[in-house]
C-alpha cells in the first residue's frame, strides 16, 4: 500500500491549525525540522462499524421469567 504523504514544516504545523483537521480527515504529513525529517503524522484508523453487535445475545428475550415482585419496585413506580 502506497501512502502520498505531504511534507510540512514544524513552523508550519505550529502556526496552522487547519493540518490537525486535514489530519483527521484523512490526509498524512510528513514534518520537517531544518529540512530533516522529524516525525509523521498519520489519521487513525476508522473504528469498524457496530451496528448489529449483541444480536446473539437473546435480545427480546425476558431476563428473568417470573415478574418482579411489587415489594421490590420501591419508589419505582408512578
């Protein structure tokens, strides 16, 4: 995997806010320090998607099958 990475100055960096959005966006750079390089700055990496974790866990099913007592609703109820 191939990854174009722009070259920025430290200066640069500290001087323009807008390379941590890019950076979060997506883009990576490379900065430099007296024309050498000094460290990267890379995005990270996107979470994977959670939508349907815990279908196997019964969801809908009853946690318990008798009915909570009325002494244990306490102030609970309206």
């Amino acid at each position: 995997m191939l990854i174009v990475m722009k070259s920025i100055t430290l200066r640069q960096l500290a001087r323009d806010s807008r390379f941590g959005r890019r950076a979060h966006a997506g883009e990576s750079f490379l900065v430099t320090h007296r024309g050498r390089p000094y460290f990267r700055i890379l995005p990270l990496e996107r979470p994977p998607c959670h939508v349907g974790a815990g279908t196997h866990l019964g969801a809908g099913q009853a946690v318990s099958p008798e009915p909570v007592p009325p002494g244990e609703w306490g102030d609970l109820r309206p």
